[in-house]
C-alpha cells in the first residue's frame, strides 16, 4: 500500500469544546468516554467529489433566486480556500444557509415569529475558481433568538459547508460578521477557546469589495487544514 500522509491535527483550543455546558445541547452530545485516537488512513487522505451538476447560474446569487429582489442589506462575501500549506483549493464546492433579514429561516422548524421573505430561500453554492476563489451576493442574515438559555439570541451568521479535496478536510462552519455585538454572548462562538481561532470565523469589512450604490463587501478566508485552519462548528 502507498505511504500515507497524514492530515495535521488541529492545535489544542483551535476547535470547539466537546462539553461546553453553556450550548445546552452539547451536554447530551458530548462524548461520555475517552476520546479514541483514529489513525488517517487512505479513506481519510482521500475523497469523493461532490456535487454531481455544475451549480447553476444563479446559486451563487441569493438575491436572484426569485421573482422579486429579497429585502435586506445587500452584501457580497468572497474570499479565497486554501489548504494547509497555503495552496488554493480549486474547483471545490461551497455551499451555505442562512436566515433572512429578519431573521427567520425558510424551515417548518422555525416558527419564530419574523416574516418569511417570499423572494428569498436562503441557500447557495458555489465552486472556487483557478485561485480557490469563491464568491456570493446575498442579503445580510439578521439575528435569531434560538431558546438555549433566557433571551438567547444568535449573532448574525452564514453556514458553509466545504468537502474539500478529502474527508480528513471536511469542513462546516458559521460565518460571523464584525462588530456584532451578540458574539460575546453567544455559548456557540464562544465554545473555541483559542480567541485567534474565533476570530478566524469573523469575515472583514472590504472596502475593496464593496460596491459603490450596490453592495457592502466581506472577505472570508476558509483554511481547511494545518496551523491556521478554520475552526469546525460544535
Ligand atoms: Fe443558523
């Protein structure tokens, strides 16, 4: 059998808590027993590729999913996906969820009461590019209260979901925007115990991506492996 080269794992604190009593749910999913040491195999190392039809014209436009433009704060968020070493990652496939500017989910589970937006379904993908370059237009996700705890509200976010170029490099993740207030208090965020790592989840403001009279602008670097590696979500 070939030589396997194993993935790099994450430094400690870099990834989210297992038990982290504060996000009430991972008390009933925490591993109750020692952690078992698995080996990366060829099955780890390696991968299927997904997506089996090309992402459609609009799947990277959020707003163009509909007859009628979606309400809500337009904004672009592009970045680029690298691996460990730095590599783009190309050709791989993207795909996010979110709520709409109201903060209401298009899912019979959410029933909160905020408005669903009939222009707007909240789902896109996309492929990175020759660069590992992705990029999406959709309208800025509003926080949502979620019941953990009292008055517990989510700080505006965008689910990714990335598989990378093997299983080892799977990746699904929440996006978060800076500034926002509601990262302090949400148990979620603040389940990665290294503050460098948390901050590798906040997208930034770019001015350069920003579009004049059309669209504020966020860069999102997503790292799937190695030091600098992009925290997974608890
Ligand atoms: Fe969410």
């Amino acid at each position: 059998m070939n030589k396997v080269i194993p993935y790099r794992r994450p430094d400690p604190g870099t990834q989210p808590t297992a038990l982290y009593p504060d996000y009430v749910a991972t008390r009933r999913r925490a591993p109750r027993q020692p952690l078992v040491f698995l080996p990366h195999t060829l099955s780890e190392v390696t991968g299927p590729v997904y997506g089996h039809a090309k992402p459609g014209e609009a799947d990277h436009d959020l707003t163009r999913q509909h007859a009628g433009e979606p309400l809500g704060e337009r904004i672009i968020v592009t970045g680029r996906v690298l691996d460990g070493d730095g590599h783009p990652v190309r050709h791989t496939l993207i795909e996010i969820w979110q709520a709409n500017a109201a903060g209401r989910y298009f899912h019979s589970k959410d029933q909160h009461p905020a408005p669903l937006d009939p222009n707007f379904t909240g789902a896109g993908r996309a492929l990175t590019d020759e660069n590992g370059v992705y990029r999406f237009v959709t309208i800025k996700p509003g926080a949502y209260p979620w019941q953990n705890h009292e008055n517990a509200w989510r700080p505006c976010h965008i689910h990714f979901s990335l598989f990378g170029p093997a299983f080892a490099t799977r990746l699904v993740t929440q996006m978060y925007f800076p500034g926002d207030p509601l990262l302090a208090y949400d148990p979620i965020f603040q389940s990665i115990p290294d503050e460098r790592a948390r901050q590798r989840l906040i997208a930034g403001f770019d001015l350069a991506t920003t579009q004049p009279e059309w669209a504020l602008g966020y860069q999102f670097n997503i790292i799937l492996r190695g030091r600098e590696e992009t925290p997974f979500e608890p």
